[in-house]
C-alpha cells in the first residue's frame, strides 16, 4: 500500500497510525483518503490490536485543516468535505479495537476533531488543543460541534468553539479533553504501554466494551442498558469467560483466545 503523508508500521498488535505532512501535518482530501485506506487495511488483519494515531515530529499532532483548500470552497463544496471528514472520522470511532490519540504540540481544528474521535487521547505536556474555526469564518466542520460536548460538557464546549480560545495541555486534562498529560519525551513508551495492557485483556471483551459505550452514548439510558445486556450476554457464552474466571478462582494468568 503507497502512501504519500500517512506512515503506518504494526508490531506485535499495537499500529501506529502517523500523519506525516510537513510542517504542522495539515489535513487535505488526499490525506483524509489515505487514513481511510490504512484502517481497511487495518480491518481485515483478524488478530486483536490497539491502533495508535499521532503526528510526525513533535511540533504537531495536527495542526488543522489544509486552509488553502478550505479558502476555495463553494456551499457544495464545503458540505462535501464536511461528509468526508464524517466519514473517516466515523470510521474511527466504530473502528472495531480501541484507538488511542498520542498528541503532541498543535491540536486545533480538524486535528482536535481527529483526536475526538478516537476512544483516548494521551497529551504530552506540549499539547495545545482548540477549535479556532470562528477565527476563520466557518465552524468546526468534521465533529467538533458534536463530539466535543459530548465529551467536556456543553458550556465548556460552547466556550471553546465560539471563543476559538486555545487551551494547554494541563488544562485539557482539567476539563477531560485528554486522559493523560505526559512529558514530551514519554509519549511514545505511554502509548504503547497502554496499548499493552488493553491487549492483555479479553479480546472479546475489548471490542464487545467499545460497541457498548459507542451505541449507548446515543440511545436513552432503557435502550444503553438492554444493549449491555445483549452485550453480557454474548460474553458470557464465550470460552473467554469461562477461562478469565477460572484463572481468577485458580489466581492465575488467563490465557484469552478471543472466543
């Protein structure tokens, strides 16, 4: 698969995803085609993993949309790329295994709506997160309208998209933008720890858990509950339950097969 500004390299379940496109990784049509292309790939490898995405360098995760694009959009036009963004974004977010956003230095626009849309987000202590559209005469356009409150609260999104005000990292992790604020230098080993110790867990249970969250988030609470009860179900009838349980009584190991 040749790929011009998206790197990906897979070792032992964990895929980093890097967005390389110098000099702050903006994002264009062509790289938003390219991370679709690398998650199919991605989809069709049956063993569990954990896909990391980040930005090549540490000046930038990324640091927006591709403005010289975006300054030649017409009303069809724009609605088109907003689908497009919507559609790879979505296809991060139902990615079936977790995705985590490491993220470094500049965050803001169409990058922040990237890491919105990926299950955890670790910042390195450069990080600075923000949705400045309004500075640009247009509004977040690939989820952040949507997303973003959904996450942080609405007053404090509302905040931050009208204001365009850019945050730090420290305060990103005060208003649960991020999870984690780690050194710069750390970002990477943090990562993949945490991508370790997902796959250490039951693989059923990783991605049966992601469906979960993901659907329940948009049902009311009656409906979230009976998909978590379809949900236990299923788990409960697998072999990996019956061996974690197991392990716990015998205060071993699991040993998980993923069925």
């Amino acid at each position: 698969m040749e790929l011009e500004a998206v790197k990906l390299t897979y070792d032992n379940g964990v895929a980093f995803v890097t967005i390389d496109r110098p000099p702050v990784n903006a994002l264009n049509l062509e790289v938003l085609s390219e991370i679709s292309r690398v998650l199919r790939d991605l989809e069709t490898r049956a063993e569990p993993m954990v896909v990391v995405v980040t930005g090549e360098g540490q000046k930038a995760f990324v640091a927006g949309a591709d403005i010289g694009e975006i300054h030649g959009l017409t009303l069809e036009t724009g609605r088109d790329l907003s689908r497009k963004g919507h559609e790879v974004y979505g296809k991060i977010s139902a990615f079936p295994w977790p995705v985590i956003a490491g993220i470094s230095g500049l965050c803001l626009g169409g990058g922040m709506e990237l890491a919105l849309a990926c299950d955890i987000r670790i910042a390195a202590d450069s990080g600075r997160f923000g949705q400045p559209e309004v500075n640009l005469g247009i509004i977040p356009g690939w989820g952040g309208t949507q997303r973003l409150p959904k996450l942080v609260g609405t007053g404090v999104a509302r905040e931050l998209i009208l204001t365009g005000r850019v945050i730090n990292a420290e305060e990103a992790l005060r208003i649960g933008l991020v999870n984690q604020v780690v050194p710069q230098e750390a970002l990477r080993n943090t990562c993949i720890e945490l991508a370790k110790t997902i796959l250490g867990k039951a693989p059923l249970a990783v991605k049966m858990a992601k469906r979960a969250i993901n659907e329940g988030i948009t049902m009311s609470l009656q409906e979230g509950l009976k998909l978590e009860e379809e949900c236990f179900g299923k788990l409960c009838a697998s072999e990996d339950m019956k061996e974690g349980t197991l392990a716990f009584l015998e205060k071993r190991k699991a040993e998980f097969i993923g069925k």
